[in-house]
C-alpha cells in the first residue's frame, strides 16, 4: 500500500488544473497524485490525458457533489493516507511532510490540515479553513483566522500545532482506514459542510483533528460557487440544519435546533433587508423547507453517528454563541473569543 494519495476532485476546473496541477505534481514527492473527475462537461479529461499523462485519472459518470464523488473515488485508491485537496489550491515545496510526520507519530489523529492563505491575498487568511475550523454551541462554524466575513492577516500568529474542531475539506490529510470505518463523507450533503461533519463524527469516535502550521498551501476559493451565490447560502443553511440532526444528542437538539433556526431566519431577514439580496433569503427559507421535507433521508446517518460516538461531551466545541459574539459583542477575531 503506498503511503500518500493526493486526490483532486474536479469539476469544470480546467483551467484551475492547468494553473495550479503543475505545482502539486513539482511539490508531492512522498504522493501519487489522482484526480477524480466529477462529471465535468469542459475539456478538463481532455487536458489531463493529453498534458497530465502521469497523473491517475478516474473518470465518474454523475456528479453527486463533493461527497459523493469523493466516496466514490478514495473506494477505487489504496493508501495510508489520503489528502483531499481542491483544484484551486496552490501548494508549497515541504507542504506534506510535516503533516505525514505528524500523523505517523501520533496514531489518535485522524485529520489533519495546513494553514490556508489567499491565493488572491497572499498575506491573509483564506475563508476556507483558515488555521483551523470550530463550531460554536448551535453548529455555526468560524476558524482561527476567520470569524463569518471578518479575515486576519497571516502575521505568523498561527504557525502552531493545534487541535481543532474541523479540517477544512479544501485540503484535507485524512487516515483512510478512519475515512472508511466512519462510511466516509455523507451523500446527503452534496457539498458544504460535509467535512465538518465528517470532523464531528472523527471527534465523537474518539480521535482527534489537528492544525499544522508548518505546512502552508494558497487557496482561491469559490472556484465552484462563489460567496454570495444563492445555491451556495442554501447549501450552507440547509447542511447546518442537517449537521446539528446528525451529530447532537436528543437532549440537546431539541432546544438547540429552534434556537438555530430562529438565528437563521434573522440571517435570512437581513439578506432581504440590509443585503437587499432576496434571492439569498429566498435561499434560507428553501434549506429549512427541504430539511424538514428530507427528514427521513437523514435518520439513517444520524443513527450510524451517534452509534459510533464514544466521547460523552465534545470538548471542542465552543459552548456560547459565535453569532453573539461576533454581531453583538463585535469580538471580529478569533482571540477575542471567549474560547
């Protein structure tokens, strides 16, 4: 079994690939790289056969999402460790070996990521992930680096080793006998989210997620769907619905899940007010129509989580309100969070 798999999930991202593959390929000496296809209707298989041709391609048919596709092309990939990694991600020289060293010496965690700067600004945190991903009380995720749209600059204040809540699925390091004993990223979520998901369950089982700061990669973001974009609100406020039903105890969902959607619809209120965006509003009030409509399809996952959990109390999980905080309290950083 080799040791490393970099697995690019694609879709639409030609040129993405032919920008940012080559440093992956220059960089990775310790990894077989792979890119998963997900159904792209470019010229991206096209460009990968005929300039990448030492690069493994595994073409899939239906492009269920980020999860889904991911699911379906680390079955195909024998490795001791995956690292899922974005095509808009721009990596450095040494940006795998100090998170393989750290994963072989330490067997209780699971996942780990790198810290994650603007491509586009190249001093400053990038949204996604940050130096590390946490969630507050009622499931609303924040990073060290980034609390919802406020962005730290990198001045070296995070090039620690960390524990934290969540990897960010931008570039994820991931042991694959943990990836595949849990079932994986869920289907249900199509994309956002499913790796905060999939972090929660690697912490109720037990093992535990870290941030290495050694390690750095630059990533564009939005490459997909960019901030702002209803289809990506949705996808956000639904999968924070579904990510507090899987994962939360019934003694404490039960009065968690109205409080977060009481939030979500003061965030739905201010999209059509203050943001004049009501395609955004119209957006939350879809995520919350087709959570509850979809309740059923979730019953099956929630039951596998809290099968597998054996950690009575997620520890790092923020227990106040990051919503509070941050809009309120107008604590923008994540040092000024009561933590």
């Amino acid at each position: 079994m080799q040791k490393l798999a970099i697995v690019i999930l694609n879709y639409n991202g030609k040129d993405f690939l032919q920008k940012f593959l080559p440093s992956v390929l220059s960089n990775s000496p310790e990894g077989s790289v792979i890119v998963a296809d997900n159904a792209s209707t470019d010229q991206s298989v096209s460009l990968l056969k005929k300039g990448f041709p030492q690069v493994r391609l595994i073409e899939i048919k239906v492009n269920g999402g980020y999860s889904a596709g991911y699911n379906e092309a680390l079955r195909q990939i024998e490795a001791e460790y995956y690292v899922l990694l974005n095509s808009d991600v721009e990596v450095t020289p040494n940006w795998t070996e100090p998170i393989v060293q750290f994963l072989d010496k330490n067997p209780q965690v699971a996942a780990c990521q790198p810290k994650i700067l603007s491509w586009n600004r190249k001093d400053e945190f990038e949204y996604a992930g940050a130096a590390g991903g946490f969630i507050d009380s009622l499931g609303y995720p924040f990073c060290r680096g980034r609390v919802f749209q406020t962005l730290e600059k990198d001045l070296h204040q995070y090039d620690d080793v960390q524990q934290i809540f969540w990897a960010t699925g931008a570039c994820l390091f991931i042991r694959s006998s943990i990836f595949h004993n849990l079932g994986g990223l869920d289907d249900d979520f199509f994309a956002h989210m499913e790796e905060i998901d999939l972090c929660w369950r690697i912490n109720s089982a037990g093992y535990k997620v870290f941030y290495i700061g050694e390690s750095t990669v630059f990533h564009v973001g939005g490459g997909t769907l960019k901030q702002g974009n209803p289809r990506k609100t949705y996808l956000n406020f639904r999968n924070g619905l579904t990510l507090l039903y899987k994962n939360l105890p019934w003694t404490k969902l039960l009065w968690k899940l109205p409080i977060r959607i009481f939030l979500d619809l003061i965030a739905a209120l201010k999209f059509l007010l203050s943001d004049r965006s009501p395609k955004n509003a119209a957006a939350v009030l879809k995520a919350h129509k087709d959570f509850f409509t979809n309740l059923n399809t979730y019953k099956s996952g929630r039951k596998q989580a809290l099968k597998q959990r054996v950690v009575k109390k997620d520890k790092k999980i923020y227990s106040g309100s990051i919503v509070l905080d941050y809009f309120l309290r107008r604590r923008k950083t994540f040092s000024k969070v009561n933590f």
